[in-house]
C-alpha cells in the first residue's frame, strides 16, 4: 500500500523523492481512471441514445488493472489492448479524439469509420488492433516479439490482457505454450471478473486460481487485487520489468468484479447479490478516490478540477467526431491498407 512516513523517524531526502515519485505515479493512473470512466460513461449514454451504431463494452470497474497496463511500456513495445482497456489505450498514448471518431463512424479516425469501435489499433505504433478478446492476440503478440527479435532489435516486450473466459480457450493455450517455448518478453494480465459475459467462475475453469496455470506453461505468475491501483501498479511494473530482463513470460492474474454487463446492451442481472459483497467487488476508482484524501496526496477542489478537465477533453473529443463526415461508400478505397500496394489497378 501507499504509505506515508512512519512516526517517529523522518525520511532522507532518497526516501522522500521516490515517496514523491510513487505518489505521482498514483495520480497520474488515477487520472485516466477518471477520463476512462467519465468518457465511457459518455458513450453508454450515447449507445442509449441511439447514436452509436454497433456495442458499447465498458471497462468499469477494471480501469486500475488497464491504465496500469499503459502506463510501464516504452516506444518500441507491442501492446494488444481488448475491449475493457480503454484506460490502458489512453495511458499508452491513444487520443481520445481518435476512439470517439471511431465509435461515431468518422472517416478521419484510425479504421477511416469502417470498423466497429473495439477493433481499432495504430500497429506501426505499437497498439495492435484487436482480432479477438478470446486468446487470439496472445500469438500475434508472440509473433510480432519473435519478428523484433529476429530483426535484432533490443529491450522491448510485449503485453496484452485477456479476461478469465478467454482463458479457457485453444487460442490461449497455444498462444502461453509457444511464448514460453521461444521465451519472448511476454506480459499476460488476465481481469478475472468472475463472469465470462454471464457464466460464473465455478462453470469456467475448476483450479483454485487461475495463476496455478504459470507454472505448468513455463511462466512466473502473480495475482493482485485488481480493485487496489497501487497493487495494479506495483504488479505490472515488476512483471513488465522482469520480462524486459529476459525473465521467463509473465502471467498477472487480477481479481475483480465487472460493474457493468458484459455490454450495454447486457442488464447484468445474473451476478447474485452474495457476489456484489465480495471485497472484490469494490469500486476500483472509489477506492482510489479514498486513498487520495486519506493519503492527503490531493485536496477535494484539485480532484474536483481533474474531473472538469476530464469532462471538457470528453466534450472536445466527441464533438470534434460529431462534425466529422462517414465514409462515403461510392468514393472510399475499401482495401486494407496494408495490402493496398497489392491489389491490381483497376483499369
């Protein structure tokens, strides 16, 4: 936990700039906690609304786990983010204007308003554009590693989320089974919410913790409290550290509660109310909010001015995308840009 100086003895001037440090880091995560939350609030009352064509899958609830995740890679890492990572995608450098153009089908974000608002990525920037949330990206990301690799570049990893449904699948397992064999510098954070959309836990997998499997793979596995952002912070940095040393691939497993359905279009009346008492069904941002004050880290009129700034950027973003055209399907050039160069000209 964050921790203020103990009584009785003063700090030295090292102890107290990294108390300084951490403090900072903590804010900071909490900061596109809130832009997360205030956004994806947004746009759930825009899918309400009508406005949005296709889902809306908010990550409430997990936004300590995801910015984490954004927050310890570097230029030149790979990060496959999923559909509940829209904290992770902005700590990694994601403008917001870029996921409102893409929700609102604008033809200047990066999928040029032709593909559903989860699928979106900047690949030559290092945030690859998700295929699927159940265990595919885990091999892409081994193989854009291997590919860097053989490339003979140097201090990069790679790091993607899974949830604890996806974990169950052949994707997963063929994806943590070559990363181990090649033993790229890999970071797997698994957000077990407790429900894959609405199976419980007991129904998904029958070992005591889903970190029991790091070993068998070859992996150094961890589990953390996915509702305290410092245990988020201190976890995945560790984690993305030790594989950027050449450690064996890294398996995180965070406990939560997802306090949202499995979309917007879910009511989420299947968790029971046994479970929403569970410490693990904490509010992730509330309990941030808490050690703040608690920490004396920032007062009530500095939080109250994050939360404004975070509406404002929110405003700002989508109403940029709303002045934006949508494709026009008569004109647009509909070939993937990366085979673009492929295709024949047409005649």
């Amino acid at each position: 936990m964050l921790q203020t100086a103990r009584r009785g003895r003063k700090k030295t001037g090292s102890e107290a700039q990294a108390a300084a440090a951490v403090h900072e880091r903590y804010l900071e995560a909490y900061r596109w906690m809130l832009l997360t939350r205030l956004f994806e609030e947004k746009l759930a009352s825009m899918y309400r609304g009508g406005m949005i064509t296709g889902g809306v899958y908010v990550g409430k609830g997990q936004e300590a786990v995801s910015a984490a995740c954004g927050m310890f890679l570097r230029k030149g890492d790979i990060f496959a983010p999923l559909i509940r990572d829209q904290a992770g995608r902005a700590a990694f450098g994601e403008p917001l204007v870029d996921v409102a153009r893409t929700y609102l089908g604008s033809r200047l974000g990066p999928m040029r308003g032709r593909d559903g608002n989860i699928h979106r990525g900047k690949p030559r920037e290092g945030q690859l554009a998700m295929i699927s949330h159940l265990g595919a990206m885990i091999s892409v990301v081994v193989g854009s590693l291997m590919a860097k690799r053989w490339r003979g570049e140097k201090d990069f990893v790679g790091l993607t989320t899974i949830g604890e449904g996806g974990m169950q699948t052949g994707s997963t397992h063929e994806g943590l089974n070559i990363a181990a064999v090649e033993r790229v510098p890999l970071v797997v954070v698994a957000t077990n919410n407790h429900y894959a959309y609405s199976t419980p836990n007991e129904r998904e997998f029958a070992c005591a913790s889903l970190v029991d499997r790091a070993l068998g793979y070859g992996f150094e596995g961890y589990e953390m409290d996915g509702t305290n952002l410092n245990a988020c912070l201190e976890t995945i940095e560790t984690a993305v550290k030790r594989a950027r040393a050449g450690r064996p691939p890294q398996l995180v497993v965070a406990s939560i509660l997802r306090l949202a359905g499995h979309g917007e279009h879910d009511d989420f009346s299947y968790v029971t109310d046994d479970i929403r008492k569970e410490p693990f069904a904490q509010d992730c941002l509330k309990c941030a909010e808490v050690c703040i004050r608690e920490l004396g880290l920032a007062d009530d009129a500095t939080v109250r001015n994050w939360r404004d700034e975070a509406l404002r950027k929110v405003d700002e973003a989508v109403a940029t995308a709303q002045r934006e055209p949508a494709p026009n399907a008569g004109e647009e050039d509909w070939c993937a840009i990366s085979t673009r160069e492929l295709c024949d000209p047409v005649e």
